[in-house]
C-alpha cells in the first residue's frame, strides 16, 4: 500500500467535517472496521440508517470512483495494520507514573509521524519543494505552537541561504502580508485551518500574488480551501496538551522534509551554506 493510501486514518481526520449523513457512514465504518470489507453497499446502508446513494455519496467524498473501489481500499487498509498500529493516541491522565508518561508521549508522537504519511500528498511535496527551490523569499505564518514550528523553519531554510522569516503575531503577520509579491511563498502552519489571523493574513497574501503553501490537519477547512499547495498532517482526536504535541511533531517532520527537498535539489549550491554554517558553530562551541 502506498505511502498516502491508508483511508481509515483519512475518515477518522475527515469525518468531523463531513454533512451529517457522511458522518454517519464515517462513524460506523471506524467503529466496526473488521466487518467493512464483507457489507455490500446496501448492508452499509441498512446499518448506517441511510441510503445506497448516501454510501456512494461518502466514497466519492474520500476520492472514489465507487463502493467497490472504497472497499478494496478499506481491506488494503486493515491488511497493512498490525496490532500495534491499531492502538489508539493515549491522553495525559492524572496520576500517571513516570514510565507511562515516557510510554505514552513516545508512541503519540511515533503516530502522529506514521500517521501523517498515511494522509499526506507526494505529489503536493514535489509541487511545495518546487515552488521553494525557485521562490524570492519565503514567509512563515502561524499563531501558538505552529509559530514554534514556523521558527524552527526559519532556522532551518536560514543555513542555506534562503531568504525567509516567521511571524507569529496577527499584527506583524498582515504586515508583513501586505508587502509579498509574485515569486513569494508563503507557508501558512495551522493544525485546525480555521484560525482567524492565519486566515486574515492568508487573503492578503494571496491577493498580493504569492504562493500559498498550507501545513494542516487532514480536513475541511478555510485554509486548505484557499492554498495553492495542501501538505496534510494527521493528528490525535484527544483533548488535553498530548494532542498539541502531536500536531507539533507532526508539523516539524513535514517542515523536515520540504528542507531536506529543497537542499538536496540544489545541493551543489546549498552544500558551501550548511558547511559555513556548521563551521561557525562548531568555532563557537570551541571557544567556549
């Protein structure tokens, strides 16, 4: 199975954003996943308490042609998963000891890594690593932790010589909107898409002729809606601070990999910047 074709990952992140309907066929198919593969389309139905027409509805949806393709993908799905992969995120609970907490937070942010290549587009990297290698400058948007990964970019792209910088307030954010221009990226960071001031600054941006990148949650929403480029993360469905943390380890992978595309790309280029860049570091922790 390919590296983005895992569709049970892809409803589970989907699903609070389908029609009502939708949601009602997404919710049965994760709660009974084993039995998927042997329900005709009509059983599905009758279960779902909706309609043949619902069904394919919903796999048109998730981006297929048919229930027969649909299902071939849930099996290839359940086939791939060993027990291991089918354990849920584990949240923070009170009294936890030490060894759990180290458990726990070591396999969320191993998932949110196995589960964001599950639903994130090769293609949409290619087309990211592209538009990056060629661009003027590039510009990092993001409130909260995405700011702490849009800063972490900017450390990142700095040592091969990018132009690049990382706002992390709405004010300097439309500020700094206003002044991008054709031949610009700019790298929106959002695990909901829906933040006020990611969405202000991204109308701006794009109004002004640069292109929008999105790191998002695998979802419908306002800023995968208006990106030229989606790079889709996958994220837990828990409520308290692990969840956080596993959206920021998912974002710093996929922030990872657009650097290491970009600088192997022009490594030729970019190999003088990064041992120019270690050097004066490894100077500096010398003379310390």
């Amino acid at each position: 199975m390919s590296i983005n074709d895992n569709i049970l990952i892809k409803i589970r992140d989907m699903k609070d954003s389908l029609t009502p309907v939708e949601k009602l066929v997404a919710e049965y198919i994760l709660d009974n996943v084993d039995e998927i593969p042997h329900l005709s389309i009509k059983s599905l139905a009758q279960s779902t308490k909706t309609s043949d027409a619902s069904v394919l509805r919903f796999c048109k949806t998730m981006g297929y042609k048919g229930y027969r393709n649909f299902i071939v993908s849930i099996s290839a799905s359940l086939g791939s998963m060993d027990e291991e992969q089918k354990d849920q995120y584990t949240d923070i609970q009170p009294g936890d000891d030490l060894s759990t907490i180290i458990s726990n937070i070591s396999h969320n942010n191993s998932k949110s890594i196995e589960d964001t290549l599950s639903v994130i587009d090769r293609n949409e990297i290619a087309r990211a690593v592209k538009v990056l290698v060629a661009c003027n400058r590039i510009v990092f948007f993001g409130i909260g932790a995405s700011g702490l990964v849009g800063m972490d970019a900017e450390q990142k792209f700095s040592r091969i010589n990018k132009m690049c910088h990382t706002y992390t307030d709405g004010h300097s954010q439309l500020t700094a909107a206003t002044l991008l221009g054709k031949g610009d990226v700019a790298i929106f960071i959002s695990n909901s898409g829906s933040t006020i001031e990611i969405l202000d600054t991204l109308e701006i941006a794009k109004k002004n002729g640069a292109t929008i990148i999105a790191i998002t949650k695998y979802n419908k929403s306002a800023l995968a809606d208006n990106a030229n480029i989606v790079l889709s993360i996958s994220t837990p469905e828990i409520t308290i601070r692990s969840g956080a943390m596993g959206s920021r380890i998912a974002m710093l992978t996929v922030i990872d990999i657009l650097f290491a595309g970009v600088a192997s790309s022009e490594y030729k280029h970019v190999k003088k910047y990064l041992s120019k860049t270690h050097d004066i570091i490894a100077s500096s922790k010398h003379r310390k």
